[in-house]
C-alpha cells in the first residue's frame, strides 16, 4: 500500500461516521420584476448614500462627463480594451496611461497616478454593489484599487436586482473586484476612514444605450 493509499484510507475511516449532510433549501428570490427604470433608481438611492458621485447619462455625453469628472486630474490610467472615444474630451494636460499585458504599470506608477476610467461587468441594485471581472474593459484589479479616483462605466443594460441573478454572468475563473461606494472603514473610534483599501474617490457614470 502506497502513502497515498494509507491516507485516503485514514480519511475515509475517519469520515464514516459523518451524518447525511441535509438538502440546503433555496427558496430566495432568484428573479426580480422590477423595471428598467426602477433599478436605475434603486441603484443610485444605494450609491449616492454610499457617498459615491453617480451620473445617469446617455452612451453620446461619456466624454464629457468622464472630462468633468477629472478636470482636477493630471494622469489617467486606462486599461487596454477601453473605449478610446470615452477619454477623447480629456485635456492635452492630462498623461493618460494604457495598462495592458505585457505593458503594466508599476504599483509605484499606479500609485502616482490621479484617477482611473474602467466599465464594469454586472451591478447590483438592491445592495449597491458594481462588480468588475477583469475583461479587458476592466483591467486588473490593482488599477482600480491603487489610484485614489475610480471613474465607472455602469451600462444601465447589466444592471440588476438580486445577486442571484447577477452571479450567473460571471465566470468564477476570473478575478472579481466588489464595490459598494468608495473605500471606507472605521478606526478603533468609529471615526470613518477613506481610502485605506481602495479608491477615496468613487465617481459611477449610469449609461443608457450601452
């Protein structure tokens, strides 16, 4: 008998024993009825008392309003499968920065860097929460996590209620980053904290005809 033998043996043994493990009822909600509309606007109830900046604009005004949102910005990081066209209203004085394979930022790079511009993969409204999956509209997870200003592209036709419903367009291969509003937490005083773990800033762009 092998090592491996004698341990698989062992832990059969050992688990003979084990009681039947019980069917764990699913009887939440899985689908939602609400409207377009109305996930457009318990999304934003949930973000604006996350203290983010949210926008509801049309697919034509991104340009603008990403400009006006990083007038004060002096670099601009970007990942690789962003739409151009979305950064084109940004001033000659601003550096923008392309992270792709092969050409990634350094931490230290990110670090010196005013804002970040992404999209985003699913939201959810009931609790708030946008999530990015690491398509190259996205970027990895450091370049919206580093810079301390966090422009999102949320495409009004990925959001939705619950999480079960959410969970299904993701592929649990990739790296999920979680957002609900900008970094924050609370010190052995319960004095809030920004911008410990993530970005201080958190401006979301809700965009009709994406």
């Amino acid at each position: 008998m092998s090592a491996k033998d004698e341990i698989l043996g062992r832990i059969r043994t050992a688990l003979a024993d084990t009681p039947v493990t019980e069917e764990v009822p699913r009887e939440y909600r899985t689908t939602s009825t609400m409207s377009q509309e109305q996930l457009i606007e318990l999304l934003v109830d949930r973000l604006v008392d996350y203290k983010a900046g949210v926008e509801v604009i049309e697919a034509e005004q991104i340009p603008e309003f990403v400009a006006s949102k990083l007038k004060d910005a002096s670099s601009v990081v970007y990942p690789q499968g962003l739409d151009a066209r979305w950064l084109s209203a940004l001033g000659s004085e601003v550096e923008l920065r392309l992270d792709a394979p092969g050409a990634r930022l350094s931490v230290a790079e990110l670090d010196a860097t005013s804002a970040v511009v992404t999209s985003s993969a699913v939201s959810v409204a009931e609790s708030g929460t946008i999530i990015l999956d690491g398509q190259p509209d996205q970027g990895r997870r450091a370049i919206s996590l580093v810079p301390d200003h966090h422009v999102c592209i949320v495409p009004v036709s990925t959001i939705v209620q619950l999480l079960p419903e959410a969970m299904p367009r993701l592929s649990i291969t990739r790296p999920l980053t979680w957002i609900s509003g900008p970094s924050a937490t609370s010190d052995i005083e319960l004095e809030r904290v920004e911008g410990v773990h993530g970005p201080r800033t958190l401006d979301v762009l809700m965009v009709r005809g994406l």
